[in-house]
C-alpha cells in the first residue's frame, strides 16, 4: 500500500521508487501483485507517466486512510511511553526554513536526543496537505489556516520590513498605499508572505505587471541591491539575507505589517501531547533569535 501511495502521488515509476527506496521492477511488480489481489487495474500505463484510474482515485483515498491509521498507531504506543523519541516530520514555509531551523533543531537535540528529526521545507497549501495525508506530523505556517481538522498553536509575531537599495537609506519610510506605486518585488504564487505584503500594500490578488516575481527572499533582496526595486521581508531574515547585498532596512510606522507564525497538527493525533512541548522549544527558539538580534544592534 506504500507503494502504491507513492507511485499515485508521483505519477511516476521511477520517482515513485526513488522515493521508496526500492529498484523500479521491485516497485511494478508490487503493484501488479496489488492489482492481482484486488482484481482491478489501478492505473493507466503511459510512455512518461502513469495516471490512476477511476478504482485507483477511489482506492488511494482508502489506503491513504489506512496508512495514516497504522501511523497514528505507531504514535499512540510512542505517546504511550509518553517518551519525546522516534521519528518526528516536521514541515516549515520557505520564509522561516533557513531562518529558524538551525537554532529549532540544535535547541531540539539538546531537550531530546532520541528524537529524529525530519523537516520538509514547502508552501502551506502542500504543507496542510500532507498533514492530512499523515505524511507530516505537524507544520509551522503563518496563523491562520482555519482547517477544522487541525490544531492551530500561536507561537509568535514578527513584523515586516522595508528592504530599499543603500542610496534610498535616507528617504523617508513610504506609506502603504504609496507602495503601491513603486516597483515592489514580490514572491511567486503560493507563498502566504506574497498574500500577506500584498495585504499590507492593499493590492489586489494580481498585481499590476511592474510588481516582479521571485522564489526566494535571498533573490529579492538581491535584486533591491541591484537597484531593481524594493521589497518587503520578515524581520527574522534580516541577518541572513541583507549581509552580503548593498540595502537598508527601515521598519514601518505603527500599526506596522506583521505576521502571525504558529505549529499545526492534526487534532486526532496521538502525538499532540510531545508536539505541545515542541512548539514551547520553537518557541523559545524565535526568542532567543529576537534577543540575538537585539544584542547585535
């Protein structure tokens, strides 16, 4: 059913068995063997790729249920120990990843030596959907979400900056609807920090061609230093991402942009207890950056 939960959300043979850590023939003959049982086809066969068929779209709901339930059990008898150990899959967005982690696992394995740490770095949209596939136990995502199935814990807020070219330092700070008439730079689609400065700017969803996309923060705040335009970025990038490019940094006027980052889980899971006492270290991991931060200014 492992197998088979992958090569539906591959679409792909040899992704599918790559992921698995299985030879490819290994893979096709599980799931022939899986088709041989059930007595139905579960995918389409194509040159490139495979598709799943009506069965197949209808079992992967199924198995994926299935295989979150005998992971949910492996939980409970961890929970049951009431022991911080195993394995422990974290998925965090790409504005906090580089940011935050290193502290977050380094203050992790001191408070929890047996603990495995797996971090998945993703958008939201993906992070929420493999927390309900089981295939993540929790996520940290900017607050809210409003997912009925899933446990939103506030960890902390943080507020945007302004990120302008070094000759621009001395400028007064502008005003949001004064934003809107600059070349602002922008990350791609599916970022909740792009929806976020856009809110911020009271733009729409679609912004005017001259706003620029980007995939990162690094590449934004690179392209201020080039004199491309300006940008906005969460104050826990500053440090890292302003040292080697030739920007200022100035913050907003009160009620200045912000954001509200937090750990979400799956109400249903047995682990909430430990992964209660993993948003604490997380946490106290962002205070500790702040006062970092604050020491150096």
């Amino acid at each position: 059913m492992r197998y088979f939960e992958a090569l539906a959300r591959h679409g792909h043979f040899k992704r599918a068995a790559e992921a698995c850590a299985i030879s490819q023939p290994a893979l096709s003959m599980q799931i022939k063997e899986l088709e041989d049982v059930l007595g139905a086809m579960l995918f389409e066969r194509g040159a490139r790729q495979v598709r799943l068929t009506q069965f197949g779209e209808e079992a992967a709901e199924r198995v994926r249920g299935i295989l979150r339930a005998v992971d949910e059990l492996g939980d409970l008898a961890r929970a049951a120990r009431n022991q911080m150990v195993g394995r422990i899959r974290i998925g965090v967005i790409p504005t906090v990843a580089p940011y935050l982690l290193p502290t977050v696992i380094s203050n992790l394995a001191r408070a929890h030596p047996g603990l495995d740490i797996h971090v998945r770095e993703s958008v939201t949209r993906r992070l929420i959907q493999e927390l309900a596939e089981g295939r993540l136990d929790a996520a940290v995502v900017a607050l809210p979400v409003s997912e009925t199935s899933l446990e939103e814990v506030p960890l902390f807020s943080e507020p945007f900056v302004l990120v302008r070219h070094d000759k621009d330092a001395e400028k007064p700070v502008p005003s949001n609807e004064s934003l809107r008439e600059m070349r602002l730079l922008l990350l791609e689609e599916g970022h909740c920090f792009r929806d976020q400065a856009l809110s911020f700017c009271s733009m729409p969803s679609a912004p005017p061609r001259e706003v620029l996309n980007a995939s990162s923060l690094s590449t934004l705040v690179q392209m201020v230093g080039a004199g491309i335009g300006i940008t906005l970025i969460p104050e826990m990038a500053v440090p890292v991402e302003t040292r080697s490019a030739g920007v200022s940094i100035s913050r907003f006027d009160e009620p200045q942009p912000s954001r509200t980052l937090g750990m979400i889980w799956r109400k249903t899971s047995p682990l909430a207890p430990q992964l209660s006492e993993v948003s604490e270290i997380i946490r106290a991991s962002a205070e500790e950056m702040r006062a970092a931060g604050r020491a150096s200014h």
